[in-house]
C-alpha cells in the first residue's frame, strides 16, 4: 500500500503547480448606494495592441500527432466529467485536430433536453408573501425545491452523452454566481438555472445581454432596489468587474453611469418574472468608456469594441482546461483575437483553447473541484456508491466545499489550491475511500441495476384544488390562500395603521392572478387635515397580472424603489383615486376586502396576530360590513371562497377538518426519495471491459502517472495524491 496524505506542498513541488489566487468580490449586500443623478464623463480606454494576434502564423503541427490511450483518457477528463471508457473511444487514433473538431462539433449541435421538475411549469411563487408566511409559521420547504433542481441537473451531468456542454454549463453556473439561500426565490433561480444552460453553447455576448435581465442576478445584487435617483451600483460594477472586462479596464464613472441605466431593470415581485419599470430611470443618454450611449443595443456595441473586451474571459478558459497560471502574452493573444474573429462564440472559444500547445503539453496542472472529483470518478466507474443515488455523491461533494447551486459569493467557487488548503486534502481522500471502496464486481447487468422509480405521483391536494377552481361561477371570487402581515400592536393610536394582505391564486370575472398585495388600514390619526380615513394601498409590481389601470397622483416609494397608489377604501372623504380605476379593478378590489370575512371567521385557528389585535379585528370587520352594504348583497348566496388557511402552528383536531395550504414539492406529486435517484449509474463496475479497450485501471484513473496496480486494488489510486488533479 503506498503511503499517502503527504503535504499540500510537497504535492505542488513535485508536480510543479502554481497556483492563481482566486478572485475576491467586493460586493457589499444591501448596499453599494451611488448619489449621483446625472451622466458623468468617462474616458476612452487605452488601445491593446498585445491583445492583437496573426492567425495565420499559429504553430498548429502539434495537432497533427495520433491520440493514443493515454492522451484520449487525458483528453476526455479535461473537456468533461471523468473518463468513461465509451467516450474515451471515440478519441483513440484520431489526430489531436480531428478529436477537437469533432467534439467542438458536438457542442455546436447539441440541444438541451434537460427535464425540469413538473413544479417548475405549475407552480406560483410564494416569494411575494414571505413575510405574511413567516407571521403565520408557513413555509414551503425551499430547501425540497432545491433538491429537485440538483437531482435534475446532476442527473442530466451523470448520464450525459455530450459533457463537455456539462463542463461549459457548470462553468457559465460559476461565471454568473447566484446564491440560492441568499433569497430562496425559487422560480428566478430556476429561470436562472435555464438561462445558464440555454446558452452554454451559445455566444457570450448575448449572454451578457441576458444577465442585466435575469430576474435572480436582479435581486441577488439587489438592483430591484435601484432607481435613477437613488441607484445601486451592485449590478453595474459586478458586470464590468466579474463578468465581461475584469479589474482595471473600467472608471468608477462607468459603473455609476451603467448603474443609472440598469436603474430600471426589476422584477415582477408576485411572479419573479423581469419587469421594466422605465420611470426608474432618466431619459438622458449616458457615457461608458468615453463615448455616448442610451439604450442596451447601443451599450452592447460600445463593450464589445472596447480593446480589453474577450480577455477576462480568455484567461478564465485557459484556467479552465489548460492550467491555473497565466497564460503566455502569445497564448492570450491567440484566443483574444481568435474569439473576436469568431464573433465570440463560445464554442470556438473551447475551440481555440484546445488547439494550445499547452493544452496537450500541460499535466496535472488542474485541480479537481469537488463535483468533478465524485462526479467525474462516478462517471468513470459507472458507479455512485453502493445506495446507487445522488445522496452520497452530493453529500461528498459539499462536504469538501462546494455546494451546487450556493457558490459563497458572487466571485463564485475557487479554482485552484483553496480546494487544497488545510485539512481538505485528507478530506477529500478520505470520502473518495469511503464511497467508492469495494465496488461489487460482476460481468453481466441485471435489469434491476439500474433505479428508474422516479415517477411523479397525484397529490389529491392538486386535485381538490382544481375542483375547487373549476366549481366556481365567474360571478364568485375563488381564492386559494390568505396570509397576513405584520399587525402594529399600536393599530389603535398609530399615524398610519396598516396591514398586508396577501392573496394567492385568485379568479375572480373570467380572469385569474397568480398574487395580488395589498395593505388595507386608517390614517384617522394623521395630524394632517386632509385624511382618507379607511384606505387601501397597493404597489406596482406586487401583483399579477396588474389590477391597477391608472397610476395618475400615485407617490413613488423610496423603501419599495416603486410607485404606490392609496385611496380611501371601501367609504370616504378621498375616494377619487379608486374611481379612476376601471370597473373591472373596482370590483375586484371590493371582493377582496369581502373575502377577508374568511379570515375574520377562523382567526382564532389561522390567524393569532389578528385575533390578537381586537383593534384590527374589529377594524377589519367594519369595512367588510361597509362594502357588504355597498355592494348591496344576497345573505343567501356565497360570493367568495377559500380553499386553504395557513398552517399556524400545531395541527389541531379542529385543523384538520378544515384544508391547510400546501406549497411543498409533495403538491406537485414529487417526494424527497425520488429526487436523488439515479437512472444513470450501475451498482458495479465492470472492470472486464476495460480488457476490450486495452485500458489497464491505472491508465484509466491516473494516465498522466505510470503505475501497475491491478483491478482489486484501484482504490489505491483513487486515494493516491495524484489523481486529485488532472
């Protein structure tokens, strides 16, 4: 048994590794304010001649040279997930030119087919009550959500049949780092998620295009918040900074004015969805690089003639599959030069970094991240681990640092010797022991190998709902939850006494809306002569779709970074912003505060922060009794209904003969077990086909290191230093 867990630094001074130092955001979270209010000067960028490279005297006689085992084994693992012996075949006695070309290729062509959860097409999201759900102890298992979208990405990564579109999607997941747990918004992260692998093998300027736009980058750095007068330079900095030219090609000038402009690109609070809100932004033209612009199109043209435009993320590539240190001014030139002629299209940017020299020349001058050290050994093996799941694979990998769809910051994940550093060496060795030791060993599959039980299952709660909805006269409003905000325990003597309102999945006149806030309260102790007494009051963006028709005399709200409209509701003195609504919104807004009689019934059960409050309690029940009298209504006939009440606490007897609100996966007939299982992997290794392909296991595992380890001892080489690089 060889001996192993040397020091890192012995490690690196064999194999003659430096390392780069990973790049550090500078982002700062709910902040990152700019106060300026008009376009300030930039300054024309200095030319880069360096950056200029003849084509036509590239060296490629490299390329000519046959693939041979070793070389294929090498090849396969750099542009994908490991080495699994059928994609390392199609390699072998190609010349290095036609193996590129053929998997540039590939790429080209290929079309994503991954299959989203069934949540991700029925769901509404539930974001926009977070705070009413909080009140009520409501939650939705986020967490459950998430899972779901790592089974199908990892799944789709395990069995895929085109990896290096995996590499480049993992890769472009990282470039455009969002973090889940920051704001669980689990329909932009899951738009998100498509966006990054729609484009993948597509071209990279129009993936900037779409990132200013991407609702999850939006909230993430907080540009929701942002707006002409008052702009948040999160977004505009990270895009200059981290994702188009890198530190040094910019002036704090044109992140402020880039800032400005993106000022207007938010999202629709009730769907996660992008919304443009252009009264958030000035009108003006702009400046960036010292020349002017005043929209996205005219922006875009500006960036990509910039002279340091494409070497970002150049040098991102090269550390991506030839080695962690800079590259050669030459080298760098070549791909600058050669991604622009190429009108920056991703795939021939792989292309390019693959016809380097040092691409071939370079061993074991890359570090296995996490996912690529389990997942690439799993493909490798054909083997998860001895439950034939996801389980043990994922809890492997982010136990060694990296969590899937939780980068640690917008800089993303570590690429180098921060996978490494300290005790994460022996970690690492330690779980690729303990998960893939004593691989079953048989010649032939059984059928019952393979796992295929992930069918979704019927929810009768889906079921019921649809029932519910479908029962319903286009005269009645049907609702399927309410939630309450915070209640001031002051209601009483309170300036301004209001309270939210969320309303979830509401059909009402032959229409239906996903969500609809809004905060019914009294002003009657303004000091102010001019009072609404009752009122409502409602914010663009926080419904949908759009229940308000006339924003004329509406305020905008510094705090929401939106306009707000509030009227005197359901009576009183200042009723004319309501009555410039159209009949449609009119009687939609009476029907909501109707509906509130639901929760006046049950607050007891459902709604303790109202019960509570017998000031709002009451409160509320007088103007349900004033729009009853409005609305002038048949005692005998049902005009709202409501399907669930929220959980609150313990399920009582009482509960449970009424319908709790579900927004977990198991509405959508998905469960937990199923998530992670693997249709991919099998519960062996059949180490005889390798005698088929004259590969030993050592050629397979480590082809870079010449060993004579034999089939029952592979886990040798698995736990040697060595194959933690690549």
């Amino acid at each position: 048994m060889m001996k192993h867990y040397i020091s890192l630094f012995v490690l690196i001074w064999v194999i003659n590794i430096a390392f780069l130092e990973k790049v550090t955001a500078k982002t700062t979270f709910k902040g990152g304010v700019i106060s300026q209010s008009k376009s300030l000067p930039t300054k024309n960028p200095i030319e880069r001649q360096d950056l200029d490279f003849d084509l036509n005297t590239f060296d490629n006689s490299h390329l000519n040279k046959i693939i041979n085992i070793r070389d294929a084994i090498r090849f396969e693992r750099r542009i994908g997930y490991g080495a699994p012996l059928k994609r390392v075949k199609l390699h072998i006695n190609k010349t290095r030119k036609q193996a590129i070309d053929d998997v540039i290729s590939d790429l080209k062509k290929y079309e994503d087919s991954i299959e989203w959860p069934l949540w991700t097409q029925k769901a509404i999201p539930t974001s926009f009550m977070e705070q009413g759900m909080r009140a009520q102890k409501t939650f939705c298992e986020d967490g459950a959500f998430l899972n779901s979208l790592k089974g199908v990405w990892l799944e789709k990564l395990s069995s895929s049949n085109t990896p290096q579109f995996e590499r480049l999607a993992i890769f472009w997941l990282n470039h455009f780092s969002v973090n889940f747990d920051m704001y669980k918004q689990k329909h932009a992260f899951f738009e998100h998620l498509k966006f990054v692998r729609q484009n993948a093998n597509k071209s990279y300027l129009e993936y900037l295009k779409g990132i200013i736009k991407d609702p999850a980058m939006i909230t993430y750095l907080n540009n929701e918040k942002s707006f002409a007068q008052n702009p948040n330079e999160n977004l505009a900095r990270e895009f200059l900074e981290l994702f188009s030219l890198g530190q040094g090609h910019y002036q704090e000038n044109d992140i402020k004015n880039l800032a400005r402009h993106l000022s207007g690109n938010s999202i629709n609070f009730v769907t996660e969805e992008f919304q443009k809100y252009n009264y958030k932004k000035s009108t003006e033209n702009y400046s960036a690089f010292g020349r002017k612009y005043k929209n996205d199109k005219e922006f875009f043209e500006i960036l990509k003639k910039h002279p340091s435009f494409g070497e970002f993320i150049a040098k991102k590539f090269y550390n991506e599959y030839v080695e962690l240190e800079a590259p050669s001014k030459e080298d760098l030139a070549y791909l600058v030069t050669y991604f622009k002629k190429s009108n920056f299209e991703i795939p021939e940017m792989v292309r390019a970094t693959l016809y380097l020299k040092k691409f071939w020349d370079k061993k074991l001058s890359l570090v296995k991240s996490p996912l690529d050290l389990f997942y690439g050994t799993a493909r490798t093996l054909n083997y998860a681990g001895p439950e034939n799941n996801h389980v043990s694979l994922i809890d492997n990998m982010e136990a060694s640092g990296q969590k899937l769809f939780n980068p640690p910051n917008i800089a993303g994940w570590p690429n180098g010797k921060e996978w490494l550093g300290g005790q994460k060496l022996e970690k690492r060795i330690s779980l690729l022991n303990e998960n893939f030791n004593n691989i079953p060993y048989k010649i032939n599959q059984s059928k019952n190998d393979v796992n295929t039980n992930t069918k979704e299952t019927k929810n009768l709660y889906s079921e019921n709902l649809e029932k519910f909805f479908s029962d319903t006269t286009k005269d009645q409003m049907a609702i399927e939850t309410i939630l309450l905000g915070y209640i001031p325990k002051d209601f009483a003597t309170r300036e301004y006494a209001n309270f939210r309102v969320y309303f979830y999945n509401v059909q009402f006149l032959g229409k239906k809306w996903k969500g609809i806030e809004v905060q019914f309260g009294t002003d009657k102790n303004k000091k102010k002569q001019y009072k609404e007494m009752n009122r409502i009051t409602f914010y663009d963006g926080f419904s949908s779709p759009q229940i308000i028709t006339n924003w004329n005399k509406s305020f905008f709200s510094d705090w929401r970074a939106t306009r707000g409209l509030s009227s005197s509701f359901p009576s009183g003195p200042k009723m004319e912003k309501f009555y410039n609504q159209s009949k449609e919104t009119q009687e939609l807004l009476f029907y909501l505060l109707l509906s509130m009689e639901h929760v006046l019934k049950k607050q007891k059960l459902f709604y303790n922060r109202l019960f509570e409050n017998k000031v709002a309690s009451k409160f509320l029940k007088e103007r349900v009794k004033q729009v009853k009298k409005i609305l002038k209504l048949d005692k005998d006939k049902i005009y709202t209904k409501l399907f669930a009440y929220p959980q609150n606490g313990y399920i009582t007897v009482a509960k449970k003969k009424h319908n709790l609100f579900n927004c977990g996966i198991s509405r959508y007939g998905l469960n937990f077990f199923n998530l992670y299982q693997s249709k991919t992997f099998n519960k062996f290794f059949n180490f005889d086909k390798m005698k088929n392909f004259n590969i030993n296991i050592s050629q397979l595992l480590i082809p870079d290191l010449n060993f004579n380890i034999e089939k029952d001892n592979y886990i040798e080489l698995l736990t040697h230093e060595g194959y933690q690089l690549k």
